[in-house]
C-alpha cells in the first residue's frame, strides 16, 4: 500500500495550497481518510479527518480556512488550504484507516507559509 501525496510548496501569507494523496495498492475498504501535521519539535496534529461516508472533522486552528474533500472511486483525499498563515507552516501527512483498523501513511509534503 502506497500513499501518494503532493501540492506542498512555498506560498506567501494569505495565499493558498491544495494537497491530493492518492492510495495505491491492496487496501482493503477504506473508512477514514485524513491529514495531520508536524512541526519541527512538536508532535504530529490532527489537520482534518473524513469519513466513506462524507462526515467531516476539523482542528480548531483551521476551521473556515480549509476544507477537506475525498473521491472514493479514485481512493483519494484533498485538502485545500485557504488563508494560510506562517504558524501553518509544517511537514503535512496524508493518513487512511480502513474497517480492519489498519493505518497507512503519506511520505509527508513540506507548506511553508511567509509571512
């Protein structure tokens, strides 16, 4: 099982990303597909969370900024990431968990914000 992700980069305050991670390989139906964060010296962070069914989460810190959207038949997830601020800046990791319970993750993608 692979994740693929991609749409990191550099962008200025205020501007805006959008991350896909695609999943390749045998992954055995999918439940919930997700992003988290990690700053350098602090611990990896939920971002948002979606599940087969469309039901989504969200930190605190990003509510209204960015939204998170899946294709099911591309076995795919997106962040796009709106208003973006210097304190966003992270290494972003793409997770699935599918109904075994079982846990992939991304190789991560580098958003760094200036300000």
């Amino acid at each position: 099982v692979q994740l693929v992700e991609s749409g990191g980069g550099l962008v200025q305050a205020g501007g805006s990303l959008r991350l896909s991670c695609a999943a390749s390989g045998s992954i055995f139906s999918i439940n919930t597909m997700g992003w988290y964060r990690q700053a350098p010296g602090k611990q990896r962070e939920l971002v948002a969370r979606i599940t087969r069914g469309g039901t989504t989460n969200y930190a605190d810190f990003v509510k209204g900024r960015f939204t998170i959207s899946r294709d099911n038949a591309k076995k795919s997830v997106y962040l796009q990431m709106n208003s973006l601020k210097p304190e966003d800046t992270s290494v972003y990791y793409c997770n699935v968990v599918n109904y075994a319970y079982d846990d992939y993750w991304g190789q991560g993608t580098q958003v760094t914000v200036s300000s």
